[in-house]
C-alpha cells in the first residue's frame, strides 16, 4: 500500500473540488490504515454500520464528522449511533423515517434521493433512493408533521460511475427540493453528492470536479450550504498493488498434435479473497509479469487457490510462459478487495505491506503534526520510509 498515494488523492480533491467535503466511504477499504490516514488528515467518513461507525469513533473522529449514510438502518445500530451522538443520517422512506423518530428522535436527517448514472459499474437506484419528483416532496412533508429536524438531501449516482453530467442533473433536483423545503419552514444546509468518483491509475476527477462545480455555482451559490461527499475507491484503488505467486501449473496438450493448447496457473490468491471484486465489483483485474518475459505467448487461464471451479480470475488471456514461483502483479486492488476478502478453504488473506517516500513523509509533517504513532495499524501490517 502506497500511503503517498492517498496522501496525493487527498490534497487533489481539495484542489479540484474546495467547496466538497469528502466523508470516505469505510466500505469501500475499512483496512485499519486507510482509516488512520484519512483521519490523521481530517477527512471525514461515510459509515454505514455499528461495526464502521464504531471503528472510526475508535481513531478519535468526533461523532459530527461521520454520516450516518445507510437509508436502511438495524434497530440495534440507529440505538448505537444514538448513543454515540452520531446525529447526521439518511433515509428514503416512510417506514425508516418512523424507525429513525422512535429510536433517534433528535437525528440530522438527510433525505436521498434517485438519480442513478446510465453508465456505474455498481447501479444503486433499484436498492436506494426515492424518486425526486414525486416521492421526494411527500416524504418531506412526513418529516415536518413529525416535527423532525431535516438538515439535507443526498444523492449517489453509482459506484464506478462513467456518465459525470448526471451530476449537474442531481444537482439540479436537490436545488429544486430545498426550495421546497423552505415553504414548510425548513432551512436546508447540506448537500451530499454521494460517491461514483474513479480512481484507478490514469484516471483523474478534473471532468466531474469540473461539472460539480458549475452545477454549485448555479444552484448553490451561497456558501452558507455544506457540501459533502463519500467518495470510496477514488481514495484507495490505485494506492494497492496485489502481489501473487504462481503455485501450481498445468500445460494443457492438444490430443492430436501433441502441442501445447492451453496453460493453467493456479495463484496463491483468488475470488474468495483479493479477487472477489470481479464477482462483487464488476472488475477485470489485468495482471502485469515481473522480469523479463521473453519466447512464445499462450492462451492462457488463471484460477484462485481454493477448491471451487468458480475461483477462476482470467478465464483466456495471451501471456508468455510463466514458471512456478514466479510473482504476477495487480494494480487497482484496492477497492471493493479486503472488506470482501475470507479465509476460505483455509487460504491465508495477504499481508498489507505500507510504504511513503520521505519527501511525502516530510511534507505531511510539515502540513500536520504526526508522528508514526499516530497511525494505527493493526498486527499483520509492516511500514517503511522510503528514499
């Protein structure tokens, strides 16, 4: 893990994007270092649990610095938040608005609303959010006959997304539910414009820091509203690089030739582990060779470890010959990866090995003041300071 890295993607969004908040979204990588980093920072966080919630309160954020943001809350959970002073909290519905009046009556509450991107690797809307038009306006009127406090809209386009100007379009709709909120007495003052934000390597956020921008300065010009996001994978996908080894392999021969068809490699790691992001996430992880990689190319699969035919990471792809113990690299590995990750079939999950160059060490002591204690990393976790 390259702490730089979310070092970079930190000061970047505060470049691109001053006006918005980020609240890091814990689901995303709840990896104790990640948490850590962020908070060291002063990010703010997106949790959507007692167990998230907990773990951030755990590293010293104050309770106003976390929402609450799942529409569909356990009973046990909103008691905990309650109890935590964990106040600022979504809902899309009715029955979550009378779950959230019984439980936390004196709760920040923050309706969210659909508009889903057409193109998300992760489309939410079918799960979350109500229709801005027509549902929107009734449940607002819910909240004020229930004399609770309603502090802000919020919106998610989707995980992943590719189609940035439904950002101006949510924009717009919550620009058009604060107006209506105020002829029922209410003076909204916060804007969560979700997640969606990419982060792979070579992506950047200029065109969507660039749409959420203009769509603030037209519907919300005055700064007196806060706006907030949840970006996820934006902060840590590029920031983890996956090393596997090649355990085990099988050259496949042609019955009639004698040639060689096809070559299995069987990784140390696999969909029940690292990978699960290709069946949970929608990714097409693309492995990189270590060395050089010379002589004729096969087609090639990749399988996990474990026992299960559904372990299968690359079903065909075109690669030179690899030999056992040779490392194969991912990048991209961190979003949607360690959260998801299990032990099965008794197969270790992957030591995080956490790295920073010196200069950006320095640079972070300059701009805070952190030492390494400030960091939490749990057991299992190694950190270096690099030239």
């Amino acid at each position: 893990m390259d702490i730089g890295d979310i070092v970079r993607k930190h000061q970047n969004w505060i470049e691109k994007m001053p006006r918005v908040v980020p609240h890091y979204a814990v689901k995303c990588n709840d990896a104790e270092v990640v948490c850590s980093t962020l908070a060291a920072l002063g990010a703010s966080f997106d949790c959507a649990s007692k167990g998230e919630i907990s773990k951030i309160l755990a590293l010293g954020v104050a309770p106003e610095r976390i929402i609450f943001a799942n529409p569909m809350k356990p009973s046990s959970h909103l008691r905990y938040a309650n109890s935590n002073n964990v106040k600022t909290m979504t809902f899309d519905s009715d029955t979550e608005l009378h779950k959230i009046k019984k439980l936390c009556p004196d709760a920040k509450l923050v309706l969210r609303i659909r508009c889903e991107a057409e193109k998300a690797q992760c489309p939410l809307g079918k799960k979350f959010g109500c229709d801005p038009v027509e549902e929107a306006p009734r449940l607002i009127k819910i909240v004020r006959s229930l004399d609770m406090d309603l502090v802000g809209i919020s919106f998610h386009v989707g995980s992943g997304c590719a189609d940035f100007p439904v950002y101006y379009k949510a924009i717009s709709y919550a620009r058009d539910l604060f107006d209506y909120a105020a002829t029922l007495g209410y003076e909204l003052n916060l804007l969560d414009i979700g997640g969606g934000f990419p982060g792979d390597v070579g992506t950047s956020i200029d065109e969507v820091a660039m749409i959420v921008n203009s769509a603030l300065d037209k519907f919300f010009p005055d700064k007196s509203v806060r706006v907030i996001s949840e970006p996820g994978r934006y902060y840590v996908a590029s920031a983890f690089t996956l090393i596997t080894c090649v355990q085990s392999k099988r050259v496949c021969l042609n019955a009639k030739t004698g040639t060689i068809d096809r070559m299995m490699y069987y990784l140390n790691d696999g969909v029940y582990a690292s990978f699960n992001s290709i069946l949970y996430d929608h990714q097409h992880p693309q492995p990189k060779l270590i060395g050089q990689q010379d002589g004729k190319v096969y087609d090639s699969t990749i399988w996990g470890p474990t026992c299960d035919a559904l372990d299968q990471l690359i079903e065909t792809i075109r690669m030179p010959e690899l030999q056992i113990d040779d490392w194969v690299v991912f990048e991209n590995m961190g979003a949607y990866t360690i959260p998801v990750a299990s032990p099965f079939n008794g197969f270790p999950l992957p030591k995080i090995y956490c790295y920073i160059s010196k200069d950006t060490w320095e640079m972070l002591n300059n701009m805070y003041p952190l030492e390494e204690e400030n960091f939490c990393f749990p057991s299992g976790t190694e950190i270096a300071v690099c030239a």
